[in-house]
C-alpha cells in the first residue's frame, strides 16, 4: 500500500518519519500552518504527523480546524509528552497519540490509524471535474451552472478564434488565445487541455500546432458531451 505522509517537521517528527516504510512518499513542511494550506491545495494525504505542541496551532487545533472549516478526513498521528485525553478517546478514529520518543513498536499505532481511515481513490476518466468550482462557491448550484454555461459558450468562441489564426498561420494569436483560455480549463481541472495551451501559449514547433489544436478542440467536445449528460438543464 503506497501512502502519503505529511509531517511538520522538528527533530521528532523527523525521527518518526525514518521509521515508516521506504515505499511511503513523506512530504515535510515547516508548521502546522503549512500543512493546512498543503492539505486545502492537495487531497492526496493519509495522514498528518507533527508535534503535540506545534505552531503556530497545536496538533488538536490543527485537527479542530482541519475538521471543521475544511471538512477533510486526514488522520492527525500526535507526538507529545502526555496527550490530551479527553480529545483523543473523543476522535480515537481519526487521531492516534504516540509519546515521545518514537520507536519501532509504535508503528503499529501508525498503521492503525492509517487503516481505519484508508479508502482507495477511485480513478475517473470524466474529462472535467467541479471540485474546484464547489471549493470557491460553497458548492453553490447557480453559480457552478452559470459558470458552467459561461465556459461552453466563450471557449467555444475562442476555439472557433483559434482555428482561424492557425488557418492564417497567426501563430502569434494562436499562442495568445491559448493563454487566454488556459484559466478556463483549469478551472475545470482538465489537466490535458491546460497542458496543450501551455505547449501552445510557448510556441510549440510550428508543425505540431496543428495537431494540437484538434486535440485542444477534442477535450472540449468531450467536456461539453458530458456536462450535457450530466446537466441536461444547460443545453
């Protein structure tokens, strides 16, 4: 099982993380602010490890506000001196206490925490995803469908644009509507298409642009076909 570990890093976490299996990713930041912020800009971690005392929130306030601003799962693993009792029987199953020092037999604590908590991702091969969208409004319908309508009806727009500057062989234009619109598929997290606007927006080889912009133009039809499927309503 492959794992990603985040730790505040101090002298005992550090000591802790040495002792995690080798096919482990462990990933260090400096506080416990750091590591809400990594946590909020990426949702791939199965546990957070730092001091009982860390700052500049302590180990429970970090759980505290992991849990109820962000809404994360992430196990807090605390090392401290004595624990807070009261909490840790409260979210025994989402937070675990190992007393300094670390040491091979507390692994076992580790890997129980991690189990309880583990569900493997499910891959989706769906070409758009409204996480994002839902982060910044509060998952609010009408502003994800207006923005929804916004996007199909400009990218639309700007790839009719784009098809006629490489047509002119403007490949000035070509780079600069690639700019324009590269926000547009991130914010619908395609990783393709902002992939291809870079190529684009860098002025790839002349002789690729063309492929290119098919290929840009095939990820918004497929974007398009399904949030037609999936919000008949926009059509």
């Amino acid at each position: 099982m492959h794992l990603n570990i985040l730790v505040v890093e101090d002298n005992n976490t550090e000591k802790a993380a040495r002792l995690l299996p080798e096919d482990w990713q462990v990933t260090y930041c400096d506080n416990s602010y750091d590591a809400i912020q990594l946590i909020k800009k990426e949702d791939s971690f199965q546990l957070l490890m730092l001091d009982e005392y860390a700052s500049p929130l302590s180990a429970y306030q970090t759980f505290d506000y992991l849990k109820s601003e962000i809404k994360t799962e992430v196990p807090v693993l605390v090392l401290g001196e004595e624990g807070e009792n009261g909490i840790l029987e409260h979210y025994q199953n989402k937070m675990a206490f190992i007393k300094k020092p670390v040491t091979n037999s507390d692994i076992k604590i580790i890997n129980d925490l991690i189990e309880k908590n583990f569900v493997p991702k499910e891959v989706s091969d769906k070409a758009y995803s409204l996480d994002y969208l839902n982060a910044i409004s509060d998952s609010n319908f009408e502003f994800i469908k207006e923005t929804l309508v916004i996007f199909r009806t400009s990218v639309k727009d700007k790839l009719i644009q784009l098809k006629e500057a490489l047509n002119q062989n403007d490949f000035k234009s070509v780079a600069e509507i690639a700019h324009n619109i590269k926000p547009s598929f991130e914010m619908l997290e395609n990783k393709t298409s902002v992939h291809i606007c870079d190529l684009l927006n860098n002025r790839a080889p002349k002789e690729e642009v063309p492929e290119l912009v098919t290929e840009l133009e095939s990820q918004f039809d497929k974007i398009n076909t399904e949030l037609e499927n999936d919000f008949p309503e926009l059509i």
